[in-house]
C-alpha cells in the first residue's frame, strides 16, 4: 500500500455527454485491495476503488437522463450497457480506469 499517496486534483470539467458526480460515499472491496497491493497490474497514477455513490453537481449540454441534484451510483463495467457481456467491453473501474477515491 505504499504507492497510495494523496494528491490534490483539479475538479473535472464534463465533456458534452458526461455528468461531473460529487463522491458520498465508496467502499473498498477485495477487488481494490487486490489493485491496492498490486496483485492485478495497473498504470502508475491509477485511481482505485471501484464503487461510489453520489450526487450528480454538474451535466455536460447533451445530458437528458441526468441533472443536477441527482443522486447516482457506481457501474463496475461501463462500457457493458446492454446485450451479452464481450471481452473488450469487460474493462473495471479502479484498475483499466481510473476509480472513485477521489472527491469528484
């Protein structure tokens, strides 16, 4: 756990079809302690924890399921948003992507 460290970070801007999420709450799984202790390899920098619950402060301008104010949780898989799971869409959150121990 000592490449853990805490850095100060800008909050993000979304991108048109992106929602900015204000982190409640997270949890820290075997998943993340596996990613943690680096027993399933990640980029250096890589932000981990892979479940958060939240509230949605800001909504880029094609945003129509979301607004401001909304609260929302964590999908492990994002990029599986319907039909049968395929390999290259199986990416997890906190070690092929950056994860929620973060303030936004």
């Amino acid at each position: 756990l000592e490449n853990l460290s805490f850095v100060d970070a800008p909050k993000p801007v979304p991108r048109s079809n992106e929602v900015v999420v204000k982190v409640g709450a997270s949890s820290l799984n075997y998943h993340d302690l596996l990613v943690a202790n680096g027993s399933i390899p990640t980029e250096d920098g890589r932000i981990p924890l892979s479940d958060c619950g939240g509230t949605v402060v800001e909504v880029g301008s094609e945003v129509s399921k979301w607004k401001v104010g909304d609260l929302v949780m964590s999908c492990p898989y994002p990029d599986w948003i319907y039909g049968p799971p395929k390999r290259e869409l199986m990416g997890f959150i906190g070690d092929n992507s950056n994860g929620y121990a973060t303030e936004f």
